[in-house]
C-alpha cells in the first residue's frame, strides 16, 4: 500500500476532538487503525497523543480509528484529555480498506502516514514513529523511517528451538534482534493447552491451533481457496508466528512459511470469483422460527459437503449461526467469496439450497438476507508434498 493513494476514511462516530474533511485539507495525517477496542488500542492512543505533544505542527493530523461500539472506549478514555481526535467505524469498512480487502486488518494497531496528496508514504507499528520521523514526512525526506539496521534477520536453524510457552512467545517477539519467525508444531508434539488452546493475536505475533491444516487455513487465510492432499485432512498443528511487516503481502509469506515449516509447498493459480456482502433486507423473515434437525447439522470442522446426498443440499440445514459465521461458512465450500460486515450478532436456523450459486441466493432472499455481488479474483492454493 506504501505509495498507493489512500483508501476511504469512514468514521461513524467521534468520541474526542471531531475533525472535519475541511480539517484535512492540504493536511499530513498521522492515521492509526484498530481493529477493536482493546489495551493495544488504548496504548498506542496514548504514545500518539505524547506524539503529538511533542511536534506541534499545523500541518499535521492524528486521527485514531477503531471498530465497534464506543461504550467501553468512553469509560476508559474517560478523564485522560486526549488531544488527538479518537473516532470508531462501526461496521469496519475503513480496516477493510486498508487491510485485506474483506475481513479487515491482517494486524493491529497499524498506524499509516498519509500525505497532503493522499499518498500512503508509511505504514507499520506506530512505536517506531518520534519527532525526527514526523518532520522528514512533511518534508517528504524518504525513507521516513530506515528499520533495516533495528531487526537483524536470524538464520533459518535459530527458528527450530523447543516448544515455548506463551510468555516466551510474546517476549521474543519484543526482541529487536528477530526480524520474523513462523514455528509449527505437530499437535502431538506439544500438548501445553495453556499457550495456544484459543486464537490469540496482537500487533504482530500470534499463537493458534490445535487445528486441521483446513481449519487453520480458513482462519488466517480466508481470501484462500484450498486444496490439500487427502491424508493431511484430519492431521492437527500448533502454529506460532512473529511478523513485522503489514502490508497486504504478509499473509502470502505467512502461508508459505507455515508450509514450509512441515515440508510442504504451495502453487497459486488465480482463478475467477464474485465476492458477496451479506446484508438484512427484511428482519421478520429473517426472525421466523425454523426447525432444524440434527442430521445435517454441521460440526465446528466444517465438514465436506461432498458427504451429502442431493436432497440434503437442496435442503442443507443449519443449526443456531449468526450471520458473520454463515458467510464463513459459505466460504468453506462455495467456488465464492462470501463476508457480512455489520454488527448484527443474533444466531438462527436456516435452511439452504446449496446446489448451486443461483440457487443459494434465492433461498437466502427467501431468509431476509440479500447479497450483492462484485466480480474479482480468488487465489488457490494447492497444497502438495515438497519435492
């Protein structure tokens, strides 16, 4: 995205100092998005605005952007007297600009220079900005900030340690001396439930798993359409990373590092898809009680659909969904890509005919639900053993 004119800027809501698009006019705009309302959130709103404090300049703009509600961000805000402006976006659809196109930041806080022109002139953790880097942007001295000499690439072998606990985890990715490292463990091979029984992810470091390659691809790669070979379906791993870049590359590196950590490699052919947005359209339909049996009720796996007889596609039941995990859902076999961005949490029955595109969205419009579809590209992966 460095270089490219910048996305939309969508607040829905300001909580601290307003700012008007007349505001940033001719402007250079210190902009940090979250992808909610969290502690890492509240960190970085806070280094900003010593920041800002420390480089009074006319010429720039702070603006700090989360997703979600405000409640909980005006309670902790709440007698700090912030002066930077602090707004949310209520439905994401400014993380998805500046993130991965569909589900939003690949990580968080992220924190963007953007230039009088609406030029993206810097991207990346917001900690690594002070006063020397603030003055070369308005100058338009590049690059704004040089982090060659700060992380020193490790040799590949420094990767292969043992399995760590979370706190070692988090510790080495504050080390300036790791650039990035992916580690992979068989399930097998590490049974610590304590470090990465959940999804957990901050800025740049994550721990997830115990998951099915599938699964775990669906989760950080859902832009991907995968094939894997039959006999690592059912096979689980732990996976570890630290990351520090965050352009719209870093998940393409990520997967390849993931394979490679297990001997396996991926070829990529785009091929074409519609990309379709969820939305309510009516909610009485959408709210009709529907009864739903247990025979095709889908385990939290996903399994294939290729199980099931015609009848049963024509009919596919499912059991107690928002919508958010419908369009997922829909993503783990559809040929297209499916997202809901609305903050719309109530689940529900339905009943589908997936047979084919045409077909689902007919039954979806008979739930209250439409989808308006937008032709691009979709990248597949096909997963094989390394030669």
């Amino acid at each position: 995205m460095t270089g490219d004119e910048a996305p939309p800027i969508t607040p829905t809501e300001y909580l601290e100092n307003r700012l008007k698009k007349s505001d940033l006019k001719d402007k250079f705009l210190v902009l940090t998005l979250c992808k909610t309302w969290d502690q890492p959130c509240f960190n970085d709103i806070v280094f900003q605005d010593s920041l800002r404090a420390a480089y009074p300049n006319e010429k720039v703009e702070f603006l700090t952007l989360f997703r979600g509600s405000t409640e909980l961000a005006q309670s902790d805000i709440k007698g700090n007297n912030l002066g930077i402006p602090l707004a949310t976006d209520l439905y994401g659809k400014t993380q998805i600009h500046y993130g991965d196109g569909e589900t939003g930041l690949i990580s968080w806080p992220l924190t963007l220079l953007i230039d009088d022109k609406n030029i993206v002139r810097w991207q990346g953790d917001g900690d690594d900005l002070n006063e020397e880097a603030l003055e070369r942007f308005v100058n338009r001295e590049y690059p704004i900030i040089d982090l060659s000499e700060k992380y020193v690439p490790l040799a590949p072998e420094s990767f292969l340690f043992e399995p760590m606990t979370c706190e070692e985890l988090f510790k080495l990715e504050m080390e300036d001396s790791v650039s990035s490292f992916v580690r992979v463990w068989d399930k097998d091979e590490f049974s610590d439930d304590m470090f990465m029984s959940t999804w957990s992810l901050s800025y740049n470091a994550g721990a997830i798993g115990p998951m099915s390659l599938e699964d775990l691809f669906h989760k950080l790669f859902p832009r991907k359409r995968l094939v894997i070979p039959g006999d690592l379906m059912e096979k689980e791993y732990r996976v570890a990373f630290v990351q520090r870049n965050t352009d719209r590359k870093t998940a393409d590196r990520l997967a390849a590092d993931i394979l490679g950590e297990i001997g396996l490699e991926a070829s990529v052919t785009p091929l074409p898809a519609t990309y379709y947005e969820l939305t309510i359209s009516n909610k009485e339909k959408l709210a009709t009680p529907r009864k739903v049996s247990l025979r095709n009720r889908l385990p939290e796996g996903m399994q294939d659909l290729g199980n099931y007889s015609d009848r049963d596609l024509h009919n596919f039941e499912i059991r107690r969904y928002d919508l958010r995990d419908l369009a997922k859902l829909l993503n783990s076999y559809s040929p297209d890509r499916w997202s809901y961005t609305g903050n719309h949490r109530k689940e529900y029955n339905f009943i589908l005919d997936v047979t084919s595109t045409k077909a689902l969205l007919k039954s979806l419009r008979q739930h209250g639900i439409s989808a308006e579809g937008k032709a691009g590209t979709v990248d597949e992966m096909t997963i094989k053993y390394k030669q």
